[in-house]
C-alpha cells in the first residue's frame, strides 16, 4: 500500500543531466532505482545520485491518516494521525499541522503505514510508531514514538511499508521483510510473523519493491511484476484467489516501469502511459466503468497518459506530464476533488487550475506537490492529515499550511 519513496531534496539538476528545458512539456518517466529518467523519445539520462523531482523538489509521502514531506533543507516534517507514534515526534499526539522527527535524524528516503521507515546514506534502517506484529524490526512487539534502529547489519537502498509489515531492498537485488505475515505477505513461505528481517525466497534479483493491504509486490529489470501475500480478491493477477507465500509472476507478459498496492488491488504504469489494474473494485477503482473484481490485468479506461500513479485506500490517482491530477474509485471523503463524494469507475480530473509535478495518496485523502514546493491536500482530516490546521475534511484541493521548498 503506497509504495512512495520519498527522497530528500537536492541531487542533479536538470542543467547537470542536459535535460530539457522544458520538462513538463516532455513524456517523462523516472526509473524508481533512481539511478536515471528517461524521456519520451527513449533517452536515458544517467548520474551517481537520485533524481529527486522537478528542480530538486521534495517528494511528500502519505498513507492511512499520517503524512510526511521533506523541505529544501532536508528537514523532515509529520502531521496527522499519531496514536501509534508514528509522527516520531516521541509523542501519541495527533497534530494538523507540519511538525519535525526528534532524534536530529538525515533520512533519504520516508515511507509509512500505521508505522514508518527511515533509511538513511549508509543504508542502515530506522522505525518507530507501531510494532504489534514486530514490523520496527526489534524482536519485540513494543509501539516506538522516537526512531529507533532496525536489527541486523542490513545495508538496504529501498524501503517499503505495508499493513503491519515492512520491506527492504539491497543492491544484490535481494528483498528483506518482517512483520505480519498471516497471508503470506512476507514471501518466505510461510505465514509466521517475523520480529526481524528475513529474506524472501526464490533468489530472485529485484529492482524496486511496493506493497499493498496485505500483499507484496516487486519490480525485476525486465519490467515484470512479482508479487505474494493475500489474494483474495484477485490482487495477485495469477487469474486465481489463492494466497500464494512466495513470489509469482503476474500473468500477461507486461513489462511496468511502476507498481502500486491499494486494499486489495495492485496498479501497474507502462512505459507508454498505461496503467493497468487488478483486484478489488468494489468502488470502481481498477477504472473499469463497473465494480467487478479482476485477477489479471485490465486497461484503465480512457486514451490518458500518466507519468507517475498514486494508490492510497480504494481510490487511485494519475499524474499527467501538463500537471493534471485525474482519480478515480472511492469518493467517501472527498479525496477524488471532485466537491461532492460520488464514487467514480472511470479517471475524471481533478478540479482547479492546479499544475502538480508529484502526487501522494492516502487511505481516503490525496496530495499533490507544486514545483514551487506548495503542497496541497483533500480528502479526509479527521486526525488533520491535510495539514491545514483544521479536522475539516476538503472534498477539493486546499494548501498545506507550509511550504516545503
């Protein structure tokens, strides 16, 4: 479930990389080893550091009710949800409004659930907030509010989180996970929970790793999906319901060049624009035009053309390369931006003159990051993770009351 990186600010420029002048006007797409982006007429850029947004912008990251946004300084700040202290601010206090990780932590890369992950240079892993499956990597199953270190001497370039499990990637390709395993999630063949890092199985060699609900999904060089945990509803793409405890090749013979699990349903972005959906559509959020479930893959409706997408609860978002933001699936909350909270089954854009270069999604809210680092947010606030100071639920975009450049 929202497999976001988020990377902190700095990096090449466009200048370092002889890119475009003009970079919105261009079909871009970022190879998520962070290691290059490519442009529409199939150049590849290549550089030793981390593409890291238009003109070194933050990412912001959001899952569940809990968000998290680099600035230009490198300074991470927290709002939101807090009951498990996953805002590391060594509190359970909710906030609704930007507040900064204690600990005096340089993280590169954020991501969280109900808790969150910290990586750092040196690839070592921090966590903190809640462990009651063990997924802070501690041998235990005790809640953290501060940032603490995961066991092992693990070397990790990537990080993902999931519903009570946590992933890692390491430049051999091999990915490490622990956490709630009942369904298979952690992809060692079992289903024993695991308080620490344990490999999954198969020697297979990854380039990027995401998660979903209650399933793992990962990247191979060759744009094939892999994927394990729970099936129920299709989310595996093996035209099946069955849980599978290893990785699996998602059937069709697709190559992605992003991955993103929903509650139940897994999302894939082509290199041509694409995106394709499986699982659970029960709020039309595989983009079908109807709520029937799907194991395999299916074309999202519509001639669009995305450059990144966003799967947060039920609902999914696209990013265009002209700043558009198009949703579609759950509306409860009003995190389609949409003024009202009608489900939609097929993309509609979001409304306003808005013009966006990253996009995030939550449980039931979306973000959208502008190049000037204003970051707006709509959808649920109960715990004010839309970061305006309130617990007023916004069925359109509203600004973040900090600026994030």
């Amino acid at each position: 479930m929202g497999n976001v990186i988020v990377d902190r600010p700095g990096g090449a420029d466009f200048n370092q990389l002889n890119a475009p002048t003009d970079v919105k006007a261009a079909n871009i797409w970022f190879d998520y080893d962070k290691r290059f982006m490519r442009v529409s007429n199939g150049v590849e850029y290549f550089y030793g550091g981390r593409f890291l947004g238009f003109g070194g912008n933050p990412l912001a990251y959001v899952i569940q009710n809990s968000a998290i946004c680099f600035d230009g300084n490198d300074i991470v700040w927290v709002w939101g949800d807090n009951q498990y202290g996953q805002l590391g601010d060594g509190t359970i206090n909710n906030q609704s409004s930007p507040i900064s990780i204690i600990g005096g932590h340089s993280f590169t890369q954020i991501v969280c659930y109900y808790n969150a992950l910290g990586l750092k240079e040196d690839g070592t892993l921090w966590a903190w907030g809640n462990n009651i499956n063990g997924q802070l990597g501690q041998d235990n199953r005790d809640n953290q509010s501060s940032p603490v270190s995961v066991l092992g001497d693990h070397n990790f370039i990537q990080i993902a989180s999931g519903n009570y499990n946590s992933y890692g990637l390491k430049a051999d390709g091999s990915i490490w996970s622990w956490g709630a395993n009942d369904l298979g999630q952690l992809g060692d063949g079992t289903v024993v929970n695991q308080s620490s890092p344990i490999s999954v199985i198969g020697g297979h060699s990854f380039k990027r790793i995401f998660c979903g609900n209650g399933h793992g999904l990962a990247l191979k060089l060759d744009g094939s999906a892999w994927v394990w945990g729970y099936n129920a509803f299709g989310e595996l793409g093996q035209n099946d319901i069955t849980n599978y405890s290893s990785p699996v090749s998602v059937l069709g013979g697709h190559e992605f060049i992003q991955l993103f699990g929903g509650i139940n349903t897994s999302f894939g972005l082509k290199l041509n624009g694409s995106v394709w959906a499986w699982g659970n559509n029960s709020n039309g959020q595989l983009g079908q035009n109807d709520t029937t479930n799907y194991s395999s893959p299916v074309s999202v409706l519509g001639d669009h053309s995305f450059i990144q997408i966003s799967s947060g609860g039920n609902h999914c978002l696209g990013l265009k390369s002209n700043g558009s933001i198009w949703a579609w699936g759950s509306n409860l909350n009003g995190q389609l931006g949409q003024n009202n909270t009608t489900n939609y089954s097929s993309p509609v854009s979001v409304l306003g003159d808005h013009s966006f270069i990253k996009i995030s999604s939550g449980a039931y809210n979306s973000y959208g990051l502008k190049v000037d680092g204003a970051l707006w947010s709509w959808g649920n606030n109960t715990y004010g993770q839309l970061g305006d100071n309130t617990t007023d639920s916004k069925s359109s975009p509203i600004s973040v009351i900090r600026n994030f450049g």
